[in-house]
C-alpha cells in the first residue's frame, strides 16, 4: 500500500523533530521543509498529502506559504494544519482566512494533532 | 444472514472504547517521550553557548509553552548570581541578585526548584511571574539557575510531563552550557 506523504514546514529544530517523532510512527512518509518559501517548492515538486505549516518562518511566513499554496492549482486541495505559538482568535482567524483547514498550538498535543492528521486524509 | 445479537454488539462497543482509550493513552506517552529525547538532543547538539541558548529557547516556547525566561551562573564564591541570557524578558530586571535573595536567589542557595502549576502572574520579570525556577545542576553541584516567567495563554496550566521536562533541564542545561563554552573557547 502507497504510503501518505506529509510535508512538514517548521524553521525550529525542535519543533521538527517533535513533529517528526509523532508521524513516523505512523504510516506517513515524512518530508521537510525549513522556511515558507521551501515549502512551497516543496509542496508543488514532492505532491504531499497534508501539509503541516508553522506560522513563524523566515523568508516568508506560514499565512504567506498558505495563500500562495491556495493559489496554485496542485496544492489548491491539499489539506493545511497550521502550527503556532500563538492561540489568540484573530491569529486562528487568520490561518482560516489565507485557506488552512485545520489548526494546532504549540507546545504540540501528540493525540489532537494525529487525530486532527487522520481527519483530514480520511482516515 | 444472523440476526445481530445486541449483547455482542454491546460487548464489541465498549472494546472498541476501551481500544481507543488505549490508544490515545499511547499517543500520548509517544508525545511526552518524544519531547524529553527532543529536549536532551537538542541541548547536547550544541557547539557553542548561543546555540545552547537558542535550543533552549525553543525548548521554552515549543516544549513548555513559555516565551521568557533568564538564565543565571550561579558565583558561590562571591554569593551572586550573574545574568547568563534572558529572552522575552528585560535584562536589567536581574543586575544583581544575591544567593538566598527572592525566588531565584533561594532556588541556587537550596538547589529545589520552585513550581507554580498554574503560571506566573503580574509584571514580567517580578518574583510572581515565574512559573517554574530550576536549579541547573553539573552532578549535585548547583551552577546556575533558570527562571521560567508567564506560559502562553492557550498553555493552561503545567502538567505532569512538564514537571518531567523540568528534571530534564535541570540536570541537563549546564553540562550541555559547559561543553559549549569549553569547545567553543578552544577552538577560538
């Protein structure tokens, strides 16, 4: 069976490897990217099958990345979990408005964000 | 075809619940694993001391759910602590402090840490705004101290696997600190 491909998108080396250590566990292949404009690239040459997008990255940032994978016709439909620091409503709001469809805060909660993973691909 | 049998239907519910509970018990142990190995390797992987600095500066926000905190060098000789790096928190708040002198004075002299489950309050860098101050420790010796101020307003509160997380710190922040210093020093 073809596995599902997740594109991870975090600048924190921590935060990727948190991440990481939740999905490898699972059936995913994992894939990486390290600013916005990486997972841009990334997402239009590799094809993942979500993507996960921290909001904070240099180069340019996770609502960025968002708006300009909505734009694009192979990563118009590619499920987007954004990942943040910050849980105020209008930071949410705004993940909501660029096109993402889901939404974790960090410190990152392992069950809500594999629950929230399996939704999206229809698990 | 059988009619269904509403007591194995019953039965296969609640083992379908139990299995599910299970396996989020499990996830969640993935988690809180995953984070202390995260927080170790992450620290040790340094060359130099900013770079301790900036690990545990993600450590802080990705890990604990905090955007200050201060580092100290605990000076037992002439009874000071001396400000290492702060982040999210004004510097000059810690100029001078005493060993035995407010929260992070008394956590070098005595090498407990202080908790506040629920998170500081109040003006940030005042005593009532750390929530967690660990004694850093090389072995049993107390060399340093690291102050943890608000948690971020989604955090809540601490929970076991933060206090985890917080032993972790404390036995691993000043080893990790002082490779970095040595090596780094050495090669410069």
């Amino acid at each position: 069976m073809l596995k599902k491909k997740i594109l991870l998108a975090d600048d924190s080396r921590t935060a990727l490897m948190i991440e990481r250590a939740l999905l490898v566990g699972s059936p995913y292949d994992v894939i990486v990217a390290t600013d916005g404009y990486d997972a841009v690239q990334q997402a239009v040459e590799a094809h993942p099958d979500l993507i996960i997008l921290d909001v904070v990255m240099p180069n340019m940032d996770g609502f960025e990345a968002c708006r300009r994978l909505r734009q694009l016709d192979t990563t118009r439909d590619t499920p987007i979990i954004m990942v943040t620091t910050r849980g105020e409503p209008h930071n949410v709001e705004s993940g909501y408005e660029v096109g993402c469809n889901d939404y974790v805060t960090k410190p990152i909660n392992g069950p809500e964000l594999l629950s929230k993973v399996r939704n999206l691909l229809g698990e | 075809m059988h009619p269904v049998d509403e007591e194995q239907l019953q039965e296969a519910l609640r083992e379908n619940a139990r299995l599910t509970e299970r396996s989020l018990a499990v996830e969640q142990q993935v988690t809180d694993l995953a984070n202390l190995y995260v927080a170790v390797n992450s620290l040790h992987a340094a060359t130099d001391p900013a770079g301790v600095i900036a690990a545990l500066r993600e450590i802080v926000a990705n890990l604990i759910g905090s955007e200050e905190f201060a580092l100290f060098d605990a000076d037992a000789r002439n009874g000071h602590i001396r400000l290492a790096a702060a982040s999210g928190v004004a510097a000059f708040r810690f100029e001078a402090i005493d060993i035995g002198s407010g929260i992070i004075g008394i956590v070098a002299e005595t090498g407990r840490p202080y908790v506040r489950r629920e998170g500081g309050s109040g003006q940030s860098g005042s005593d009532e705004s750390i929530t967690a101050c660990l004694p850093l420790r090389i072995g049993t010796a107390v060399t340093g101290v690291l102050a943890i101020f608000h948690l971020l307003p989604h955090k809540g509160v601490l929970e076991d696997p933060d206090l985890d997380l917080f032993e972790v710190l404390s036995a691993h922040v000043a080893p990790a600190l002082q490779f970095a210093r040595g090596y780094h020093g050495g090669r410069t």
